[in-house]
C-alpha cells in the first residue's frame, strides 16, 4: 500500500510510460538506415545471451514460458546480433 502522494506519483509516472513513443529512435534524424536496421535486430534473447555467462540455448521468444507455446531452444549463435561497425565513423582494414 502506498500514501497519496506516491499513488500519484506512480498515476502520471504510468500515464507518462503509455503515452511515451516507444520506437522514438525511428523519429530522430541522428542515425541512418544502416543503423535503425541494426536497432530493430536486437531481441531481449539476444541481449540475455550477451550477458549472461556461459548461455550457448536460448529461446527466441523469452517472455513466453514453454506451457504457453510450443517453444524450442535454439542455439544463440542463430540469434542475430548488433553490427556495432554502422556507428564508426570510420572502418579501418588492416592488412599485414
């Protein structure tokens, strides 16, 4: 239970999260196609498999649990990843 100024705090804090654009990178002029292709590629297994030590299976639909869908794990080397190279501003090869 919370007091009435915390019940109000979390009201517009909610109100705020719903009205929020949650794709508001795809309105900034900042970052480019390349750029925006790469952000979309980028899933919460992916991001659990960057993180966590020692994952080699991972199922690509994390928020659903095994009962509520026929879910299969896969190995997270099939979970695509971020190519970071699209924001340097220069790619250097190196040849020996």
């Amino acid at each position: 239970m919370v007091g009435p100024t915390m019940r109000c705090i979390i009201r517009k804090q909610f109100i705020r999260t719903r009205m929020a654009d949650r794709y508001l990178y795809d309105l900034l002029i900042i970052l480019n196609e390349y750029q925006l292709t790469e952000i979309r590629k980028v899933t919460l297994a992916r991001i659990f498999c960057d993180n966590s030590n020692n994952v080699t299976m991972m199922q690509k639909k994390v928020f659903l649990t095994p009962e509520m869908a026929d879910l299969q794990l896969c190995s997270s080397q099939l979970i695509p990843k971020i190519n970071i190279n699209h924001w340097s501003e220069n790619v250097y090869t190196f040849q020996k």
